[in-house]
C-alpha cells in the first residue's frame, strides 16, 4: 500500500534551541509593544499566524489586526529567525531522525512530506541546518492557512501534484509531538503517530486518541514498523 507520511517539525524533527521564539518575540514587541501577552501565548502545534493572532488579542494594542499589519510581524518574524539561526549553537536534531528519514526515503512506496505550522520560509530556514529539506519535496506550511486543521487537505493536493497519486486518508499518518498534531487529521480520518519528544506529556497526547504513541523515533526499525503498518 502507498504511504504518505508527513512530518511535523518543531520537537518532531528537531529543535532550533529558541531561535523561532526569540525571532517572534522581537517582531511581537517591535510591532505590538513589548509586554508581559508575549509570555502567556503557548506555541506548542500552533501556526506562526495563529500565534501572531492570540499575541494581538492579548497585548494592549489599539491597532486592529489587519492583513497588513499580520505581514509585517511575519515579515520581521522571518528576518529576525534568519539572523538568529546564523548564529544559533544550540540547535538540535532529535534522536534518531536522520536515520529515520534515510529509511522511510528507501521504501518504494513511501512519500515523504511536512505538515508544519512553521510559514514555509521559516521552516525550510530550520531544516537547512540540517540539510533535511532534501527528504521534503512539498507540504503544507502556517503560511499556507492559520488554521492547522486546514492544511492535510493543502499536503494531499501538492503530494498528488507531486506524485501523480491521490493518497486516501488510510495511506496517510501524519506525525507530531502535540496535541494539534493529533487534533488537526481527525476530520480527515487519516492517521496519526504522537511522540512524547516536545513539551507535551504522554498522557495528554494519548487523551487526544492517536493512532499510535511513541516516546521518540530514536528506535529506527521500530518506528519505520510502525508509520508501514498504522
């Protein structure tokens, strides 16, 4: 049977060590004034226009959110990640990923592809230290909708432009570390594989009801076992 797996990348596939968050947190403060909102916002599996939003409505600004005004932060956003980046010694990539991946791409009838509320440019940015966005020929990005539950429905377009097939939600699992991971496929009925490798525990990501748990993909042939028979 063809497989589509789609990765989550933020704690999935790696961490950048902060980059993202002090990157948002500059265009946050630069464009909506700096206060204590830019703390209580949680990231964990949200879109970065999504967290751009629930940053607005919990700051004091008088300014609406316009389109605008979201581009410009965004903008900033993906100026400030750029630069961060270039520096950043901190990053990470998660136990057992690369030869994960290396794995998968082997398999005849595996395609591989991204599910991310990352905007596209900002997770390209951050699968470039690592040189992974060569296992990643499309996917479905924050840039592309706000709303995370939107996007299988962008990644099952592309990895049909892509591939020439028209994956089933059946030949598809989408793997991530948070509850919006697990959330954003059930009205698709694909499935979905949660590793406990982010902030969430594993007992929250088991109350959201995923296909399959992991505690982390570190486990090469387990992991490739699981995501071929889910």
């Amino acid at each position: 049977m063809r497989r589509l797996i789609l990765f989550d990348i933020d704690c999935t596939l790696l961490k950048a060590g902060g980059a993202g968050r002090r990157a948002m947190r500059k265009a946050l403060a630069e464009h909506l004034g700096d206060g204590e909102y830019i703390d209580r916002v949680k990231y964990d599996g949200k879109t970065d226009p999504l967290i751009v939003r629930e940053s607005h409505e919990a700051s004091l600004t008088k300014e609406p959110l316009s389109q605008e005004l979201q581009e410009r932060i965004l903008s900033a956003y993906l100026l400030y990640l750029e630069e961060n980046l270039r520096s950043e010694t901190g990053a990470t990539l998660m136990p057992g990923i690369l030869p994960l991946l290396e794995s998968l791409r082997r398999e005849r009838e595996v395609t591989l592809g991204l599910l991310t509320g990352n905007m596209e440019r900002g997770g390209r940015l951050k699968l470039g230290l690592f040189h992974l966005n060569g296992f990643f020929p499309f996917g479905a990005f924050g840039s592309d909708h706000w709303n995370r539950n939107l996007l299988l429905p962008i990644a099952w377009e592309r990895a049909e432009r892509s591939t020439g097939h028209s994956f089933s939600p059946r030949e598809t699992v989408i793997v991530g570390d948070s509850i919006h991971d697990v959330a954003c496929v059930k009205p698709y009925g694909a499935k979905v594989l949660a590793v406990a490798t982010g902030s969430t525990p594993s007992g929250a990501l088991l109350a959201g009801d995923p296909d399959g748990l992991m505690e982390s993909l570190e486990m090469t042939d387990k992991a490739v076992e699981v995501l071929l028979t889910l």
